[in-house]
C-alpha cells in the first residue's frame, strides 16, 4: 500500500511542477510584453508629426499668448478691477501712471508673471517693466535665451 | 537711505514664501497682513525706524518660512471656495 501511495504522488510530481513553473513565469511573460508595448508608444510619440511646426509660425503664436497672458493678469489684478474710474488696459498703459498702482503693486504683478511663466524676475529689471508691451518684450526675449 | 529695490525685493520674496501656505487662510491673512504693513510705512522717512522695520520683516519671513514648512507637514482639507 505504501508503494502504491509512492508511485502516485511520483506521478502527480510532474504535473504539479510544471503547473507551479506556468505560475512563476507568466508574471515575467507579461512584464516583457508590457515593456515592448511601452517602448512602442515612446516611439510613436517621438516621432509625431506635430513637432514638426515651423519655427515663425510658432513665434507669433508665442506672442499673441504671452500678449494675452500678461493683459490678462493685469486687468484681473485686485487693484485694476476695483478702480472705480475703470481704466482701459492696452498695451501701452503705464502701470503705474495710467492704471494708479504702486511699486508694491508691480512686485505683486511680477510675482504672478513668474507663477505663469515659470522663471525668476531679478530685481534690478522690474524699472524697466513699466508697460505690458515692456513686460511682453522682456518675456519673449527671456523666453528666447532658454 | 535703504535701497528702494532692497525694499521690493524683501516685499517680493515675502509674498512668494506666503504663496506657498497650503491653507487658504493663512495664504490670504498673509499676504493680506505684509501688503497692509508695507503700505502703511510708504511714506516713512526716519531712517532709523526704516532700518527697524527691515529687521522685523526679515524676522517676520523667517517666521513664515517655517510656519509654511510646519502647515506642509500637516495638510488641511480644501475649502469650498478654493
């Protein structure tokens, strides 16, 4: 009877390896099909045909944006909105003499230029951000030196 | 006489630190708070009294600076108005 018992479980052996080997390779199988799937769309991607645009088209558009960013910080700031003689912001209004803020304002305005536009404003500049259109030029032309 | 730009640059650097409260109240009651005090002394000319007051700002951001590392360490929940 022991003999019998031997002989069974020598037959079950084989089979209970293979199914244990079937469990411990298949998470491999599946990693390295994700990683070829993975490496598929990273070249795909790099290879989009959008990254193709050309060079002036792009600059204009930078321009219009920025133009569009920078207004609109100014017109929502606290101070602009709330001045009861609601001065038109264009382009070429002074902040400080047109729209009657103060240097404490500027700084509150280049602080808000910097949360958008990502990057540090040295102090020894802000004389010379006295209008958007100044602002605007000043981005653009940090913005190219990147 | 203290260098309008040193001003501006401590006022600046002030309301950056202050952005980074993750509290909605503090953010606001600080940055409420540092333009109320720099606006109150615009017109302040006793050099004296300027250089005191530098002091205490400087104080003040430190103070800030580990107020918003303590307010990071403890997250609040989002108001509604956020």
């Amino acid at each position: 009877m022991i003999r019998q018992v031997v002989r069974a479980t020598a037959r079950a052996t084989p089979g209970l390896i293979t199914a244990s080997q079937i469990s411990k390779c298949s998470p491999r199988v599946l990693k390295v099909s994700n990683f070829n799937l993975v490496k598929q769309n990273l070249l795909s991607n790099t290879f989009s045909t959008s990254s193709f645009r050309s060079l002036s088209d792009q600059a204009k558009q930078d321009t219009a944006q920025v133009e569009e960013k920078v207004l609109n910080i100014i017109r929502n700031f606290d101070r602009v909105k709330e001045n009861p003689s609601k001065p038109q912001v264009s382009l070429e209004s002074n902040l400080i003499k047109d729209l009657g803020l103060d240097s404490l304002d500027q700084v509150e305005i280049i602080v808000q230029l910097e949360d958008t536009f990502g990057y540090e404003i040295p102090d020894s500049d802000y004389e010379k951000l006295n209008t958007p259109a100044e602002i605007v030029n000043y981005i653009q032309k940090r913005l190219a030196e990147v | 006489m203290l260098s309008r730009t040193k001003v501006l640059s401590l006022y600046k650097s002030m309301i950056k630190e202050s952005n980074k409260f993750s509290s909605y109240n503090f953010r606001e009651y600080a940055k409420k708070r540092i333009k109320h005090e720099f606006e109150a002394n615009k017109q302040l000319n006793d050099q004296a009294k300027q250089a005191e007051l530098i002091q205490k700002a400087n104080a003040n951001l430190n103070m800030i600076k580990r107020q918003v590392l303590v307010s990071q360490l403890y997250p609040t929940e989002k108001l509604i108005i956020e």
